[in-house]
C-alpha cells in the first residue's frame, strides 16, 4: 500500500538516502522519532493541515536522520532534516534541480542560528500575507534562541505598508530616501497594537535602492523575496544588491528566492523576448539566491507540481523549525 502521493516514483531515492544512514526504510524512520518521543507527522499537520501526505513523512525520514547522527541542537538538525526533504524531491524535478529540500533545511538552520538577527519579507502581495507565518516561525524559533529573533516585511508601496501595518497591528515605518545624500530618513513610526505584532517592522519603499538602504538599517541577516508583484522590479533586484554591498562589507547574507518554479508570468513589457523571458523571475532567484524555493507559498498542490513534496514554502519553514525545536527539546 502506498504511503503517499507519487510513492513508487519516489521511494527508491529514498530508500537509498535512508540506508545510507542505517535505516532500513520508512517504518524504522516512525519508530526512531517515535522513541525519542516526537510525533512528526503531528507537528507537521498543525503547521499546514492541508499538506500532503507525503510532506509528513518527508519530516519523519529527516528526523530519523538526525536523531541516527545523535544530533540534539535544533540548529545542527533543521539542516540535516533538509536531507529527508531533498529525498523526496522526484528525479529530473525542477525541485531536485533547484536543491530546494537541502535549501529549506539551511533555511530553518539560519533562522535558529544566534547569528541571525534579523528576517525579512521582501514582499509581493503573497510575503505579505506570510507574516502571520513568520510570527509562528519566529516563536518556535524563540524557544531555543537566547536573543529572540526580528522579524520585518520590506516592500514596494509606502500606502500598501501603512493599510497592511493597520489591518494586521504591525508597526509600520516610512521613510524618506535622500537620494542626492544616499541617506535613509525614518519620518514616521507607528504601531497598531500591542506585543508581539507590533514587534513586526512593516516597510514601504519607493524603489529598489530605498529598499537596499531599509535592509542596511534593519541589519537584514535572512530574507525570503516574495515572486509575484514586482518580482522583476522590486523584490530580486534588491535581494542582489544587497547581497553585494553585504559582501563587500564582509558580512553574512542568507537570501532566499521563492515562487513559482513554472517561470510565472510577468506584465507584457517583460515578454518581448518571446519564451526566453517566461522564467525571468527563476533566472533572476538563482543570481542571488543561496537557496530557492519552487512552487507557491502557500498552495500544496502547487508544490507538488515542482515535483516536491504537497506543503507552502512558507508553512514547510515553519513546520521545519518547529521539528527541529522539538527534537531538541526531547533530547
């Protein structure tokens, strides 16, 4: 009987992953997560209850991984539970082509990482709508931080940040960019409620080089680029300057591009090249990026497609980290 979607053109790989690392199969994977007292298929369906099948025993093979290595730091094990994810990617896959099991699992790692300061959305209308996830990923992520993670949304629009600051009770900043001087001016600060909402930093900008300069002020560590308005005008040119202007600074930069593994498609000025331009928005994630996504932040189905496994980008970071804190936490 097959345990999940597309089993018979997955479960080769994955055997051959598990017994690379002393596991007999699936079964033996349960029972090793099982004993040391997590329930992984659990966590994973309160991440996202709408995920796949197989997305909860992608979790289950990298646990199982991690806990054969006698790892017990969540941020030694959400790197290796990138292993069991990137098994279950189909072979010949945008999904395996792209590393993108191996890139969440360095996700979730710099998240839990006390290196990493600060998050940032830089954000499409759908990263916006991600900042509900990035509360729940930055308080799983607190349990085993000693220095609580930041988190901001960065994006295009100063009237758009204000009603999305408003509606939601983040603190919404505008700024002023002097661009004779290259100096970034905050003007206004705002917080539409109280606690942990209001900790959440919400941004507009009118170009890409006030974006950079927001970046510069937060102390951006790791930020995920939204790919769907203005990916080609906003979201990946800044990601790519910054990640310049951070090496020449000699600091660590972890940039995450997300979306749609299909190329997407773009406003007619950017299709004058015919079907060279359709995946201009792929192109563009994997000149910065050090770890891409593939399929839609949120919808299942749609990363299933990329021939990964049936969870959002964004809920799979939040169910990575979530694992990985509760392996610690029973260690």
């Amino acid at each position: 009987m097959a345990l999940f979607e597309g089993y018979e053109r997955r479960i080769d790989k994955i055997n051959a992953v598990l017994a690379e690392h002393g596991i007999k199969d699936l079964a033996e994977a349960k029972q090793i997560s099982s004993d040391a007292g997590v329930d992984v298929y659990a966590l994973v369906k309160e991440v996202q209850p709408i995920c796949f099948e197989n997305a909860c025993w992608a979790y289950i093979a990298g646990a199982a991984i991690a806990l054969k290595k006698g790892q017990k730091k969540a941020v030694e094990i959400a790197s290796t539970l990138g292993i069991g994810l990137q098994a279950f990617c189909i072979p010949g896959s945008v999904a395996e082509n792209r590393k993108v099991g191996i890139g969440h699992g360095n996700l979730a790692a710099r998240l839990l990482s006390e290196e990493t300061k600060c998050f940032a959305f830089l954000a499409g209308h759908e990263s916006f709508a991600a900042a509900e996830g990035a509360i729940g990923i930055a308080k799983s992520a607190n349990r085993v931080r000693t220095e609580p993670l930041r988190v901001i949304l960065n994006g295009l629009g100063k009237d758009a940040a204000y009603i999305i600051s408003r509606v939601n009770g983040f603190t919404y900043v505008k700024t002023q960019y002097d661009y004779a001087g290259s100096i970034l001016n905050i003007v206004l600060e705002k917080s539409f409620s109280i606690g942990e909402r209001a900790k959440v930093r919400c941004y507009g900008a009118d170009d890409v080089r006030e974006g950079v300069a927001i970046n510069h002020l937060e102390l951006v560590d790791v930020s995920i680029t939204g790919n769907s308005t203005n990916p080609t005008r906003f979201q990946h040119p800044v990601a790519g300057t910054y990640k310049k202007e951070c090496l020449e600074l000699g600091r660590k930069y972890f940039s995450v591009a997300s979306g749609g593994g299909t190329g997407r498609t773009l406003h007619p000025d950017n299709m004058a090249a015919g079907p060279a331009s359709y995946g201009l928005t792929d192109t563009m994630g994997r000149m910065h990026c050090d770890a891409q996504f593939a399929g839609s932040s949120s919808v299942p189905a749609h990363v299933e497609m990329m021939g990964f496994i049936g969870m959002g980008n964004n809920p799979m970071v939040g169910a990575s980290v979530a694992v990985a804190v509760a392996l610690q936490q029973a260690a």
